[in-house]
C-alpha cells in the first residue's frame, strides 16, 4: 500500500516536471504581485513594509487557488481517477499522495520565491523569516482546503475557477492568522499565537480533507 | 500467456439489478449469473446502459434497484479490473512508465512490465512517450495494464474499440487465457469476439 502511495506522489511530481514549466506559472504570478504592487503604492519604504505581510499572502493565496483545478481534472479526464479507486489504496490514500505532491509543486516554489517579494516590499530580515515560516506552515491548509473544492468540482467541465470561489470563505481564517504571524505591530507582539492558531487550522485542514475529498469524488460520479 | 496462477472459484450473481444514471433508470430486472471461467457480453443499442451497467459492477454507481455479487472472492481487496473508454494513459510517461506505475498501484504479481508489453505487442516501442501511440496502440497499452497485476473479475467496455483485426484476435485470446485461469469477464461489445471458451453468456440491454 506504500508503493502505491510513493508511486501517485512520484508520477505526480516526474508528469509536472516533464510537462514542462506549468507550475512555475504559479510562481511566476505570486512574484509578480510582489513587483506590481510597489508601483501601484509608491516609493514610501515605510508604507510598503507595513503593507508587505498582507501583500504577500494576497499573493500566495491567489496563487495557490489559481492552481487548483489541476489536481484531479487530467486524472479524473483520463480515467485515471476512476481505476485509482479499484486499487487496495483507500481513496483517501490517493488523495493525500496528490495533496502532497500539489503542496510541493505549488507552495514550495513560493517559498522559495519569497526572497524576491522581501526585496521589492523592504521587509526586514526578521519579518521575511516570519514570512517564510508563516507560507510554511500556512499553505499546507490552503491545499487542503482547495483539494476539497477541486474534488467537489472535479466532475464539472471547465470548472476551473469554481472552486477558488466555493472555498474562499472557508480559507478566510487562514489568510487572517497568516499575515497575522507575520505582523508584530501595532501593540502588543500576538505573532506567535497567530502562528500557533494558524498551524491549528493548517492541521485539522490537512487531517480531514482525505476524507472529505475522497467521499466529494466518489459521490461526484454517482 | 499462461503463466497466471489460477484464482478461487468465484460467481456473480445479479437479481432484479436496475442500472441508473443519475435519475434515469437505463436498465430493468437484470437477472444474470457467470462463473469463474465465464464471460458475459452486453449487447445494446448505444445507450442502452452498457457502460452504466459495467460501472454499477465495478462499485461507482449505485444500482437503482436490485441486487448484485461477487462471491468467494475477498472483498476487502482490489479484484476488478476496468477497462473503460478512458484508457487512463499519461502521454508524458513512456509506455513502460505508464505499466510500471499501474503495477506498484494495484500490487504487480502478474507478467513483467516488459512481458506485458510483449504480450500485447508494444515491446519494440516500451521506451517510447506514450503520447507518441496511435488509438490502437494506447488501447493495448490500457490492456497491457490487466496482465502485469492479475485481478479475477474483468469489466470490459469495448475492448476492441481501436484495434485492428490481429488486434482483436488478441483480445479475444487474452479473454480466454484470462477464462482458463479461472476468473470471470464481462464485457461489451458490438464486434464479436472470436472466442473459444465454452461459457459464453449474452445479455441484451434495450433502450
């Protein structure tokens, strides 16, 4: 049962590396919000670096709602999907394996990506470490919570941005605590219980979604 | 092609089965029994529920009504075999990549990735990307993928579809070796298959 959930999470990452720089797109998109943005706002350093933890998870989080669709339509497309369930690999199982490989092929180049946006929005070094750690243990949730939108959508064709808008609402609190465990003023530093509640979220997100996503699938056909 | 161990005696029995697709109901009172060594093809107009009859069986769809089994096989594991429309092919993958990955999915124990090739008649092209394949050739690719994990019970839909006419004689053979070994198939199909086992059964869907 290992090897078929090593053997999702490997074909998933080899099948987006051989197709070549699809999901760096992502990446791409989420620095350019990063350029845009001081143009948009101005030379004000002082504005800018206020701005900046907001900004950045504006940024991370557009980014990763954007690449959703990708998780399940080329295997629900192909038929993929469907013999996944005739495996011994319980179907959340299979979720899991392409939740991970997605977070890695999504979240982890914006991480590394994150360098570029503290330049251009003068973060200092304190809160870019914030930052980084913030995205790390923030985006897994996000994932999660969007690998159930894709499952529920997944039956729909060119459903693309549905999903984005249908767990929006429920990713909300995320991008609160996020930009929350990067913020330190004003009043009070609350960085690290924000921190904490946001790796909660990211959690219980990461821990039910195999199970919802799974069953989302298997009534889609129905 | 013989080298699969044989399976336990299994049978499938299907009482008063009514087939829907979302809320139509596409095929009535269904009564149908077939044996380890048994096949049993659908015939149908299009749009008769064949496909919907294969996916009731394989466990995505629910039946209307009715009831259906597999007994004498462990139902706690994987032990149907889909061959759908969908070939469930990655063209990026090369067409051993392709039978490798199904082989650590569903647990291997059947022929080797590059026998299974051979058997389907893809050997010479293992290294190439499966995107390269023309229909006939990803369609025994998809087939390719039943021998390297051996699976008593096979739904078929449309196995030849694509194929050419030693194409066809091959599916046919591959059914039989399948038969022999002791597992049970069902299948669609308008063309028929020049089998030689002896339990052939036929079911006839109406729209």
């Amino acid at each position: 049962m290992m090897s078929a959930f090593t053997a999702i999470l490997l074909r998933d990452l080899k099948l987006a590396l051989r197709t070549g720089g699809d999901w760096l797109t992502l990446a791409l998109f989420f620095v350019m919000v990063g350029i845009v943005v001081p143009f948009a706002i101005g030379p004000d350093r002082e504005l800018l670096s206020r701005l900046a933890p907001g900004i950045v998870w504006i940024a991370a989080f557009l980014s990763v709602l954007l690449g959703l669709d990708r998780l399940f339509r080329a295997d629900h497309e192909d038929g993929t999907l469907l013999l996944l369930r005739l495996s011994d690999l319980p179907l959340a199982g299979v979720v899991l394996a392409k939740l991970i490989a997605h977070w890695l092929l999504t979240a982890l180049p914006l991480l590394a990506a994150t360098p570029l946006l503290a330049v251009m929005l003068s973060m200092d070094p304190p809160a870019f470490l914030r930052a980084v750690v913030s995205l790390l243990v923030g985006t897994p949730g996000l994932v999660a919570l969007g690998t159930v939108g894709a499952a529920v959508t997944v039956t729909i064709r060119r459903g693309g941005l549905i999903a984005p808008v249908l767990i929006l609402p429920l990713a909300i609190p995320l991008l609160i605590f996020g930009v929350g465990a990067i913020t330190t003023g004003p009043g009070p530093d609350q960085s690290g219980t924000a921190l904490l509640l946001l790796a909660a979220i990211s959690l219980i997100a990461v821990a039910v979604t195999p199970f919802a996503a799974a069953l989302a699938i298997t009534s889609a056909e129905d | 092609m013989t080298l699969r161990q044989g399976f336990d005696p299994l049978i499938l029995t299907a009482t008063g089965l009514a087939c829907r697709r979302g809320e139509r109901v596409l095929a009535e009172g269904l009564e149908f029994t077939v044996p380890s060594g048994g096949i049993l093809l659908l015939k149908g107009a299009n749009g008769a529920g064949k496909t919907t009859l294969l996916m009731t069986l394989l466990g995505a769809l629910r039946p209307a009504s009715g009831r259906f089994a597999f007994e004498g096989v462990d139902t706690e594991s994987a032990f149907i075999h889909f061959l759908g429309h969908r070939n469930a092919v990655k063209p990026h993958l090369t067409l051993a990549e392709n039978l490798a990955f199904w082989a650590s999915v569903n647990g291997g124990g059947g022929l080797s990735s590059p026998a299974a090739l051979e058997a389907v008649g893809l050997g010479p092209v293992a290294g190439l990307d499966a995107g390269y394949l023309s229909a006939g050739q990803t369609r025994r690719l998809a087939l390719a993928r039943l021998l390297v994990t051996p699976r008593p019970v096979w739904l078929l839909d449309e196995p030849t579809a694509a194929l050419d006419t030693q194409g066809e004689a091959m599916v046919a053979a591959l059914i039989d070796a399948h038969l022999t070994a002791g597992g049970l198939a069902v299948a669609a199909t308008h063309l028929p298959l020049p089998l030689r086992s002896a339990r052939v059964g036929e079911l006839r869907l109406d729209p």
